[in-house]
C-alpha cells in the first residue's frame, strides 16, 4: 500500500514538473518571439538545466548565443542539437563558425550522423528490441517443451540482448566536450604539479576520455591530457 502511494506521488510529481516545465517554455516562446531575446534566453536555461529541452529550444538558445557573439555557447547548443535530431541542414552552421573562429574538431561524416540517427530514436529502438527479446523467449521456451535445442533463436536472443543493453547505457556513442574559457591549460596529468603540455583558446572540440570529480581526460591533437572540469562544456 505504501509502495503504491510513493509510486502515485512520483507520478504525480513527474506530471506537475512537465506542466511547469510546459508553461515555462511557453512564456520563453512568447518572449522569443516579441525578439526579448535576453529574457527569452532566461527561460530557457532555467527549462534546459531540468533535462527538459527540445530540438526548437536548442535552436533558439543557439541563435540567441550567436547573436550575441558567444560562439562557444553557439557551437554548443547547435552540436548538442544536432546529437539530438541528426538534421544535417544544422552542420553548415557549425562548420562556417568553427571556421572563422579557427577551431579544431568540428568534422562531421557518416559516423556522426549514424550516432545522431541512434540517439534520435532510442526509445523506439529500444522498444523494439525488448519485443524482439519477449518474443525469442517464448519461442525458445515452446522449443525446449518440445525437447528442441533452437540454438540460432538463441544466438539472436543474445545480440537482441546485448544490443539493448548497449543501447540502454549509450556505451555506443563518444562523448564530445567544447572548451570553454581562453588561456585553458592541458597537463599530461590529473594534477595541478602535473607537467603543462599546452594552452589553448576557447571553443575547440574535443574528445572526452574520461572524468573524474575534478579533472577530465581528453584526446588533443592525438595526446592523452587533462583539463579542469570548468574549463570544457560536455556535449
């Protein structure tokens, strides 16, 4: 009885977030459009640090980032939004920006894009594969009443299986980070006494390693270093 009540209070509690969140992004829209763009902006951090954006939003944050001249904040938005939705028509924008800035990492081929394509439809994929999954299962099961070995179900119960699980942990997918602050300093160690390896400028793209509480490994140039956690936004 008590489980029941904690599952209804989250339920219910879930709901009321996603009404807030709603009303939130409406008032957000309504600025945007009325070109308040700063408060507009406002609105929308507050929706995007819940977990709640969506591909418009990110647009939006995006746009208002590069209207105001912050191209690392623009490159973020767009290449997160482009993770999300995999619309290629968003890659030229990024590219003419990391162009004129004369920044690293911003190459996009049919790897990416195939990425973008598997985050975009997770859930459904992952519905798929657990009916595929309950399906095999009761295949196999009916087979062996019948004192059958179906050895090739079983084989595609087992991809069906790892496939969801790899799907279900995003281990498929590499982490991207943007450095974010000028003068960010690269040490060939998870130190402040580690040896410094090389200072870069902000907006950069990189491949993230690692992270611990403190330091994140990333591959710069072909190099294993490390940074702070401030000074580089995790896509």
């Amino acid at each position: 009885m008590i489980s029941r009540l904690i599952v209804v209070l989250i339920l219910f509690g879930s709901f009321l977030s996603s009404l807030a969140s709603d009303e939130m992004k409406s008032q957000a829209d309504s600025l945007f459009a009325q070109q308040k763009y700063t408060e507009a902006f406002q609105v929308y951090e507050g929706i995007f640090l819940q977990g709640n954006y969506s591909e418009s939003m990110l647009l939006k944050m995006a746009f208002i980032k590069d209207g105001l001249g912050n191209y690392v904040d623009a490159l973020y938005y767009l290449d997160l939004y482009y993770k999300n939705s995999a619309d290629k028509s968003v890659v030229g924008k990024i590219e003419e920006i990391s162009s004129e800035k004369n920044l690293a990492g911003y190459s996009y081929n049919d790897s990416h894009f195939f990425m973008a394509l598997l985050n975009k439809y997770r859930g459904q994929l992952q519905l798929l594969l657990v009916a595929i999954a309950i399906f095999l299962t009761v295949y196999i099961f009916k087979k062996r009443q019948l004192n059958e070995k179906p050895i090739t179900a079983s084989v595609f119960q087992l991809l069906t299986l790892s496939g969801l699980l790899l799907i279900t942990n995003n281990s498929y997918d590499t982490t991207y980070g943007i450095i974010s602050q000028n003068s960010t300093l690269l040490r060939n160690g998870p130190s402040a006494g580690a040896e410094p390896v090389e200072m870069i400028d902000k907006g950069h793209k990189v491949t993230v390693i690692t992270r611990s509480d403190v330091w994140t490994k990333i591959n710069w140039q072909g190099e294993e270093v490390y940074l702070r956690n401030g000074k580089i936004k995790i896509i």
